[in-house]
C-alpha cells in the first residue's frame, strides 16, 4: 500500500543542519504535493511548507523562509527536508505527509491523507 | 496567520459517550478545513475532509460540520480506540495552520 519512509533519529547540536528523508512507496511519487510538518514536545502540529515533487516548486512557511529548504530526488522517489541554524526549540518529530491533491489538477484543496513514519530530531548541546 | 482556536484542550470521557469539540477560525475560512487524529507515538491520520466529509475506511461515528468561523467534530458514541489527540486544520490561506489539539482521555 502506499507509504512513506522516512530516515532515523538525529542528535545535532545547536547551530548544525539537520536533513530528513522521505521515500514514497506504492504511488507515483511526482504526482502529488508532499508537506512536512513537526510536531514539538508538548506542543501541536506545525506546517513547515510543501514541494512540488513533479517541478521541485516550494512553499516555506514564513517562519522557516531562510533556514528550511525542501529537495527531492524523483530517480529515488525521495523528498528531503534541511533544516540549518537548528536551536533548542527545533527539538522535534518532523513528519513528511502527501498531498492527496495532484500538482496537476487546478482544483485549490489541501488534505494530507499519508503521513510518513517520523524523524525525531533533538537539538541539544 | 490564520489562528485555529480548538475547546477543550483536554476532555475526560467515557465508552459510549458523545464527544463534540469546537473549532473557531479567526477569519473566514469556508468549509476549507480538515480533522486528523493523532494516537501517542503514531502520525496523525486524517479523519474528515473539507468540513464535513468523512475519509475512505473511517468508522461513521465520526462526523464533522460547520462553515466560515465556526466547525464541529464530533464522536458519536466513544470507543476505547478514540483515545487520541485531535487537530483542527485550515487551509483555506497559506501557511496552513492547526489548532492546538483536543486530547481525550478516559474519565
């Protein structure tokens, strides 16, 4: 069925980079947007932005404009989410999550109906 | 920023009892506005669609209703598997924001 996989847990220290992975299995990986979104101990979830997998296209959340960037390798049907000038309130689980919306279609909706298995990401020194 | 507004942020409950949590949009939003549940150590799993419409394979007492500011979800009757967190989320403007979560926990 259609999945998504993502890569380990990282320890990083304050002011490093961190880069997650994001394969897609069991659907044409181009075809639809894929978000990434985190979810911070004791805290809700938090939109970071989407690719376009088809264009490599993004959308960053203000917040993170400078310090995310979203890549992807289609020849691998990997998404990659890097996050540099880490701090202590990055300390996360950071999701990947595909877009049932196709980059294709004109209609304006967002649901994201697969979420990937999770990155834990501490920032600590 | 449109700012998500979930009540309760927490709610004891019980097996077989009717739990409705609020969602209130600080600008209009349409019905341009999902629900997910998220279980502890697992991904959020979308539950309802652009307000009210419910996803292929989720049980059918979950429901959801409302446009503009204001939505509804509601469990109909609780099972000892609906213990999670739920999330409002809108996307009607970018960036696309959640509320806070709903956590339900057995009374």
């Amino acid at each position: 069925q259609v999945q998504l996989v993502q890569s380990g847990a990282e320890v990083k220290k304050p002011g490093a980079s961190v880069k997650v992975s994001c394969m897609g299995l069991e659907y044409t990986f181009t075809a639809h947007y894929m978000h990434w979104v985190r979810r911070a101990p004791g805290q809700g979830l938090e939109w970071l932005g989407w690719i376009n997998p088809n264009s490599g296209g993004t959308n960053y959340a203000q917040k993170f404009q400078g310090r995310v960037t979203m890549t992807r390798d289609t020849s691998i049907s990997t998404a990659y989410m890097e996050l540099s000038g880490l701090r202590s309130d990055d300390t996360a689980i950071y999701y990947c999550a595909r877009d049932r919306r196709t980059v294709e279609t004109p209609d304006y909706y967002y649901y994201m109906d697969v979420w990937g298995t999770g990155t834990s990401v501490t920032v600590s020194s | 920023d449109i700012q998500m507004t979930q009540s309760p942020s927490s709610l004891s409950v019980s097996v077989g009892d009717r739990v409705t949590i609020a969602c209130q949009a600080s600008q209009d939003i349409r019905d341009y506005l999902n629900w997910y549940q998220q279980k502890p150590g697992e991904a959020p799993k979308l539950l309802i669609y652009a307000a009210s419409n419910l996803e292929t394979g989720v049980p059918s007492r979950f429901s959801g209703s409302g446009s503009g500011t204001d939505f509804t979800f509601t469990i109909s009757s609780l099972q000892p598997a609906d213990i999670a967190t739920y999330y409002c989320q809108q996307y009607d403007n970018l960036p696309i924001t959640f509320g806070q979560g709903t956590r339900l926990e057995i009374k």
